[in-house]
C-alpha cells in the first residue's frame, strides 16, 4: 500500500496532461486543475503557438506511455531546414543522416488526445480551476472555480502551469527561492501560408522553412491541412522592428523586400499581421523546483525560448525522468522529489542557453558559408566517428539517451576544435583532404 | 494648477515615509498604504535590522527637507572599522579622511520621526492596509483593511514596499518586466553586547567593529543606550554554517573560539541566538520601473544585500533625484517617470555589485596585508590629488555629488592599476617613494 495516493496537478497543458498520464498507470488518485476551458469542447489559442517541433526526447516519453504511434500518425516529418534567401532561392540542409527528423505536430491536437487518453486511465480534469496559492506546509491548493474558493489537500502537488506558473508564484514567496524572468529582445507573431486552390501545399511539407535576416527571421512549419504556420521573429523596438511595421504599407513592403517568395503566398498578410497578437519570449529560471511535497516541472521550472525546438521535449523528458525515479525508489517521493530536481536542474539551465545560442544560429549562421562548412566536416567526422563526434544538433534532438547538459559541454568542446579548423588558410578548398583521425583526438 | 494631486505610496518604511514628506511639501495630497501595524504605537520588529549606517548621500537626502540635524543629533558617528582578530587584538582603520564618517542610526527611531514629520505636512498614513494588486491602466490600487477589500483611484501611484514588494508583484504578471531574486549562501542573524554595569560602551562606540574570519564575519554597530548590535553573518549551509551551530554547546564553542573578545562581553548569547531569527539575504533587480503612472522606488526596485551600508542610502538618494527632476520637469510625471527609471537604473545595478563585492572585503579583505598597503597608498595618492584619486569606499559614502555608477567604473580603474602596483617585487617596502605622478597619469 503506497503512502501517497492523492496527487494534483495544477495545468493541464502538454505537460501536465502527459504527466497525469504517468502517475495514473502506477496507480495514483490524479486530478488536474486547469483555469481554462476544456479545449476539446471550446476553442481556445491562449497566445501559444500552434505548432510545434516533437523529436526524440518527446518521443520517448510518449512511447513509455505507449502513444508515440497515435501521435506520429499525425505528424508531418521535417528531415531539415529549408532556407530561403533574400531573392527567393533556396537551400535544404538535413538535420542529422537518413531517418533523423522532427515532426511538425498541432499543440491542441496533441493536447486533446493526452487530455482524453489520460481519462481513460481515471485522471479527473477540472476545467476554469485557478489555483491562487499553496500552503506547502500543509500540502494544500486554495482554488478558485467562478466565485467560489476552496482549500484542498493532497500527498503531493505538482505544478506544471507553464511559463507564468501561480505554483512557482507561491514559492517565490518562500524563503531564499532563487527567480528570475528574462525577456529577449524580439517579439514573434504568427502569419498563415494557405494550401494551394487545389488544397496542395504551397511550399516543400517535410522541411522547416527559414528566412534568415540576421537579425530576425521569418520560419514556417507544416500544418496536416496542408497550410503553414508562419512565425515571424523581429525586435519589439528599433529600426528594423514590430514597432516600425505600423501600417499596412510598411507591413507590405517589409515582407515584399524581405521575404519574397513567401510573400506572394500569404493573401491574409495584412489581416493576419493585423489580428494576431505581438508576443514576448521569456526564459524562467528558478531554484529549488521542490517546497516539501510540491514540484515544478516543464516550463513552470524552466521555460525556454523556442530556438531549439525543445520546450515541449524537455517538459515530456521531465516526465519519463520522475518516472524512472519513482521506480528507482519505490515512489518514496520524499526521497525522489529532491533527487528529481538535483539531477534535472543542469539539464534545464543547459537547455535554456542552448535555446538561446540557437536563435542566433537559425537568423544568421544558417546563411553562412563557414557555419555550412563546419556543418559539412561534422557531417564527414560523424560518418567516420558515429559515436565520438556526434554534432551538437544531433545530440540535442536525436539522441535522448544524451543529457541536456552533457549535449553542451560536448557542444563547446567541438565548437573549440572547429574554430581552430576553420581559421586555418585554405580551409574551403582543403577541407576534403583534413586528417578526421588527429582531430577526433583532439575532444 | 498640477493636473497630478492625489498620489499613493504604497509602504510606510524609510523611503516610503521620507518620500511623503518630499511629495506633501511639492503640495500633492499624499495617502501612505502600510499593511503593519503603526509602530509608533506597537512594538514591530518586522525582521528587519535594529540599526543602519546613515551616510552623506542618505544626509544630503534628508537635508534637502530640512531633517539631517534632527537626525544626526541621534546618531553615533562612526570613524572607522576596528577589525579584531582570532586574539582579540583590534586594528582601527578609518574610512576616509578627519571629518568623513558614517552614523549608526535606528531604524524604528528613524523610521517614527519620518511618519511624525510626514504627518505634519498633511501626509494621510493608513496602517493595516495590504496592497492586493494594481490595475496599471485605470491607476488603482486595490486594498485590502480586515475583511474589507476596495479599490482606490490616484493620479500617481508609487510603491516603496520593500524587496518584496507587492507593487512590484503586480508588475510582474505585465508582458517584458524583466525580474531577478537571489539570494547569498549567507544568512545573519542578530544578538547584542550590553552595556557595562555603570551603563557604558563595552567597546570603543565610534567604530563599525568587525571580526572578519574569510568565509563569515561578525560585526557590531553601537545603539544611543550604549549598547551594540551584533550581526553574524554565515553560511545556512556547509561545514560552517548556521546548520552546524545547533546545539547550546555548539554555539558557545564557535564563539569562544573564533570572537574571543566578544564572547566575554556576550551574556545573552544563547539565548538571542535561539530567539532571534536567521534572515537571508537578497539582491532584487528589475526593469521596467514604471508602468503608466505606477512607480517603484527604494529596495522595491533595487533591493541589495547591507554590506556598503547603501540600501537606506540609496532608496533616500532615489527621493531626492525624483525631487530634483520633478523640479525640472515642472512636475510633469509623464515625462519625470521614464527618465527617473533610466537615469537611476545604471545607478542601482552598480551599488547592487558593489554591495555584493564589499562582503568579500569586509569578512576578508580588510584582514590582509595587501589590501591595508592598498588603503595606504591609496591615501596618499587621494591626500596629493584630492580630486583625481578619490577611495572606491570615500566616493560611494561621502560623494553624494558621485553616482554609483561612475564610483562603480572609477574604482575598477583604480584596482586595476593598483593591482599593478601591488605585485611589484618589494613593493611592501618600497611604497612610499613611489612616483604618485606616474600612478595618477594612468587613470
């Protein structure tokens, strides 16, 4: 007979609902709190974006709970980056070798079948809930459902609220809770590419689309409707920025310059421009995640920019990682809760700088010759040497079996050794002849 | 006639309470919101430190409203640091030169002339009144006396509440308020030295006294009854640390051992030990601090931990910038508020790191040869260029003409030259001839 039985989970976003999932199977009393409607019978956007990358870490916790198949029948495969040039031209550089992809895949989509997959294991979900504090000593949520507000307790309490967390509110509170909220300089907003009259898509589906500018950049990912959700990426101020683009005739002929060839396949530009909201990216970072027997997890910990494609990842891998420990230690979660965040917080801390280096990577160096030169020593280097040069991307998306935090360490240890190589005289037209063995004993 | 007139201060502390009476005088109508009791009529200690080290900029602040010889006539000036070793033997080193000194104040005393002065001029004080939120856009407060929860309206709205500050709070649900909380790994914890049988100082009571042992210090400021407030401040956690001080015993040995003297002048120690709290200590660093009409001001917006003695001093020099650009700005808030926030930040970033870098030299520092050969030469190098080379510690404390800012840049200037000077081979000996001509044509 298990000590705790009772658990909450307060959001019943990704995480939260795949969570639920999770501790349902090993046989836990589950109800989710979320302060939103039910979006299976609402619609709902929130402000999130509508589609986002699932790759190998994802994955992985799905399979555990035996949904990866559901989910990838209804995820459009991305095998690279389609990179689009000022002119319209362009260039498809792979992400890893033959059968490495991510998937384009709908938020809701993927939301609703964790919503209604979790039900099935007897997870109760309590829509228009707003958790307003925690007592942690006594393990209670006070809730609010409209006008009515209510104590209830429970063995433990699991915040997976997201981004702006009241869970993580309560604790900041609490002494000595380390908090802090970041904002990048740039904005985003989302704009639609529709399919074609014939309802084709307009552009190559199985590709992640980018307009690198420098200093922001226009991406868009497959819909199953066979339209693209376009993101454009630009400075709130400043003199190429959100601000700038006041008026129709700015916003035209910003993307006209810019974007060419994707303007021409945006009839909505304006209306879209004009009716999405401008938003923010944060990056939270906090410690500790755990006060008695409440936890953060997924971004309510640790929300990341969306660069690397890796929010939803890490927020799945927090799951399948609190579960392996609850089996390591027969669910004593006063023992597994400390040991959870203890192991997860370099992973988190490294996943949010990797994020943010990435921004950089995707608006600027995807365009460069020397970024595509490194990419092409790397890909000969990993061919020779699959399990000892293993190129940061790779690392990141495909391998689920490498740590966050390692991925970085590893990631800075090869940029060394390349920036050496890349600085040598005649590099470009020497690179073929490089002797793969003496740099492979460099790491 | 002003089209500002009712403004709110939410926060009767220090700055809350000076920042009244500098706002009552410009003729606004001023309602202070203090959610504590009123501590003219209770005893509150709130947690918060006895005593404070009032210094030029915190004067000038208070001259400039006609209160600085009020209050020095209640200070105790303090010369110097008298730094005692493992032995008990003490070494007095002044802070700058005759004439420049700190004054150990009370807080509560201080804090009580502030409200009485405020009232005089008109200012409305409401205690027991707890800021809930903040509506930005409609500038009102709701707050909440007892059961009672209403909402206020007001032209301007500023809340000097403190690091943890329920202004601030609201704030940081708005979109891109960047917001950071840390803590040290140190704690403190206060515990006092009596006065002798006859009533005396049973230590020199111009001096800040410091027992600094590398990892953890304690310190001591004299109170108007002859007494001494004493500050341990040490790890929560580690080998040395409050964590291990956890028996009578314990607590007995490490004093004994490591502040001999002042162990024998410490008669209450075990009980002030168990009854007083150990406090953490925070660095609050934020931006924006306006939203609309709503403002923060004090540890509100820059919270710091105590080790320059600057926090009061810094939240009364942010009264008297306000002051001064209202004046400039024909009390045009629209226009004071952003340039308040930006000419000030720069300002409060540079006493937060020169805060944290001053503990290091306090519990460190001010015991090693180096830096004393440092403070020697440095004060001949100020005594034959007073105005080229002024002391890091003089321009933060007694240049209220210096901003933190430019002290923060001129004294990393400075340490680097001495840094310099300081590894040439003889130097200890050599010192006084060298070339100050030379030295000060580095700068």
């Amino acid at each position: 007979m298990k000590e705790t039985k009772n658990i909450a989970i307060v959001g019943a976003g990704l995480v939260g609902s795949l969570l639920s999932i999770y501790l349902a199977k090993r046989g836990y009393s589950v109800s989710v709190y979320e302060r939103r409607l039910d979006m299976r019978k609402h619609n709902i956007h929130g402000g999130r974006s509508i589609n986002l990358a699932l790759s190998n870490r994802g994955i992985r916790a799905l399979e555990k709970v035996g949904l990866a198949d559901v989910l990838k029948a209804n995820a459009i495969p991305m095998h690279g980056r389609m990179v689009h040039d000022e002119n319209g031209n362009t260039n498809f550089q792979p992400y890893g070798k033959e059968g490495e992809y991510i998937n384009s895949v709908s938020r809701g989509g993927l939301n609703m079948v964790l919503m209604t997959e979790a039900e099935k294991f007897g997870v109760e979900f309590y829509f228009e809930h707003r958790c307003l504090g925690i007592d942690f000593k006594e393990n209670e949520i006070t809730l609010q459902e409209y006008e009515a507000v209510k104590r209830k307790k429970f063995d433990v309490i699991i915040g997976s609220d997201g981004a702006f967390s009241a869970v993580r509110g309560a604790m900041q509170t609490t002494d000595r809770f380390e908090f802090s909220q970041s904002y990048i300089e740039h904005g985003y907003k989302e704009l639609r590419i529709p399919a074609s009259d014939t309802g084709e898509f307009l552009m190559e589906p199985h590709a992640l689309h980018i307009w690198p500018r420098e200093s922001y950049m226009l991406i868009a990912l497959p819909n199953p409707d066979n339209t693209f959700t376009c993101t454009l990426f630009l400075p709130f101020e400043g003199p190429v920025s959100f601000s700038q683009l006041n008026s129709e005739e700015t916003i035209k002929n910003f993307f006209e310059k810019n974007f060419p060839d994707a303007f021409t396949k945006m009839p909505t530009l304006l209306e879209d421009f004009r009716d999405n909201a401008t938003s923010s990216l944060v990056t939270i970072r906090c410690y500790p995640w755990v006060r008695n027997k409440t936890l953060l997890i997924g971004d309510a910990a640790h929300g990341i920019v969306p660069f690397y494609g890796q929010g939803m990842n890490a927020g799945f891998e927090d799951c399948r990682v609190l579960d392996e420990l609850l089996d390591e230690h027969q669910d004593k979660w006063k023992k597994v809760l400390p040991v959870f965040q203890e192991q997860r917080k370099p992973d988190a801390d490294a996943i949010a700088q990797l994020a943010l280096d990435n921004f950089i990577e995707m608006r600027d160096k995807v365009a460069d010759e020397d970024f595509l030169l490194q990419k092409k020593i790397e890909a000969r280097l990993h061919e020779k040497y699959p399990d000892r040069w293993i190129p940061l991307y790779t690392q990141v998306t495909f391998r689920d079996d490498i740590r966050y935090s390692e991925a970085l360490a590893a990631g800075k240890k090869q940029q060394r050794i390349m920036d050496e190589l890349l600085s040598r005289p005649g590099i470009k037209t020497s690179w073929k002849s490089l002797n793969l063995e003496e740099i492979i004993n460099k790491l």
